[in-house]
C-alpha cells in the first residue's frame, strides 16, 4: 500500500484568479511506514506573491527567480504520485492547484483523480473531533506531534508532519521513519526482540454486536472521507481476512 503525503505553497488562495504553486513536498508511506524518498521543488511562479502568502510561508519573489518553472518538474511528479493514495490536509485547496497547473502543461488533462485516490486528514479530523478546531497545529497538539520547527509554513516540513499526525490518527505506528546512511542503506531505529518460543498461545476474543457494529461504523466513515472502499474492506472481499 504506496501512500503519499503531499502539501503546497501558493501565492495566493485561489487557482481560479491565476495564482500558482511556488514549493510542493511530498512524503512516501508504504504500508503505513515513512520510507527515506521525499519529493521536493521550491518553484518560480512566474508572477507576484501575495503580501499575506508572503506571511505565511515566507517566501519571496526573489529567492524563487532562479528555480525551475512547474512545467519542468510536471512529469517527475505526476510519476511519483501515480497510482497511490495522496494524503492531504485540506485536499481541495491542494488538487485545485494541482488540477491548474497540470492543465497549463497536459492538453485535456483529465484530472488528478484519474491518476491517484485522495484522502482529506482535514475532513477525516472533522468527522473524528466534531466541534473542535482541526487544522495542523492543533491536531498536532492533540496527538502530540512535535511541530516546534513550524515557525513558517513550508510544504515539505508540512508533509512530514502530517505524515504522523495521520499515522497518530489513523491507529498509530508514527515513529517507525526509516533513515537511509551515507552508503544509501535504510536503517530502522526500531530495536526487534525476538519473541521467546516458551510464550504461551495468545487469547483470541472475538468481538460482540456491539462492537461489531462500531467497526462498521468506522469503515464507512473512512470509505466517506476517502471516496473508496478501505484497505480492510478490500482484503475481506478477496477473503484474506
């Protein structure tokens, strides 16, 4: 299961009136563990940026004159990101300048959805915390994940923390990042201890009406916010569950 976390830097709110991505990060999950590939560009825009953009992510006209245009960078990413799920908090933001800037490079571009699946951890956090605000930093501070380095917004640090916001929200398992040595070797931080053969055999419990029905209630809740049937209710249907 190939996820990409993915997040944008703009220079404006709205695709619609002609304002263009200027930095795009994306992070890889596979089989919901952070792996070393990143995929990352800081964009000439082509244009001005919002003095408010500006305020937020911090990034000037200037230091963006000499990096590529989006049109270089188009296919790279459109091959990195086909065919997984993108992980994206407040994803409609993010596909419609997606959708813009693809459309500006492929004739009859038929957008991004026809390419890979989209999860919003926005819409998803709603449904999981109704009431409550939602947005990065305050997930962060209810899952406890470290965002003390977020002093400006930045697509690629934003990506990686909402890899384990995600990974919080979703059941866990945030902390097992692979980190790759100087001769390229993924290494694991994670220390596995054997499991001694005189354990006795685990107790099953099998789960009663009640229970049954939450879980039910859980899988059409992520087939909702994902706009697809989840992992779980796939592997059930091919009776490998």
């Amino acid at each position: 299961m190939r996820q990409i976390v993915l997040d944008t830097e703009t220079t404006g709110l709205e695709a619609q009136d002609g304002h263009r991505i200027i930095e795009v990060g994306c992070i890889e999950l596979l089989n919901r563990r952070l792996t070393p590939s990143r995929f990352h560009y800081y964009l000439n825009p082509e244009r001005d940026i919002d003095e408010g953009a500006m305020e937020v992510h911090g990034l000037t006209k200037a230091f963006l004159a000499d990096k590529p245009r989006f049109a270089e960078i188009a296919q790279d990413l459109l091959a990195y990101v086909r065919g997984a799920e993108l992980i994206i908090h407040n994803a409609p933001f993010d596909r419609g300048f997606l959708d813009a800037e693809f459309s500006r490079v492929f004739q009859d571009w038929p957008g991004l959805a026809q390419h890979c699946s989209v999860l919003d951890t926005l819409q998803l956090a709603r449904q999981l915390h109704p009431g409550q605000k939602n947005n990065l930093d305050a997930l962060c501070k209810r899952y406890h994940v470290d965002n003390t380095q977020r002093t400006l917004h930045g697509a690629l640090l934003d990506a990686e923390i909402l890899a384990d916001v995600y990974l919080a929200m979703t059941g866990g398992q945030a902390k097992l990042s692979l980190e790759s040595d100087d001769a390229g070797e993924v290494k694991n931080d994670t220390v596995i201890k054997p499991i001694s053969k005189q354990r006795p055999g685990l107790r099953v419990i099998q789960p009663n009406m009640d229970e049954l029905a939450a879980h039910q209630q859980r899988l059409q809740a992520i087939h909702k916010s994902a706009g697809q049937t989840s992992v779980w209710e796939r592997l059930e249907a091919e009776g490998k569950l």
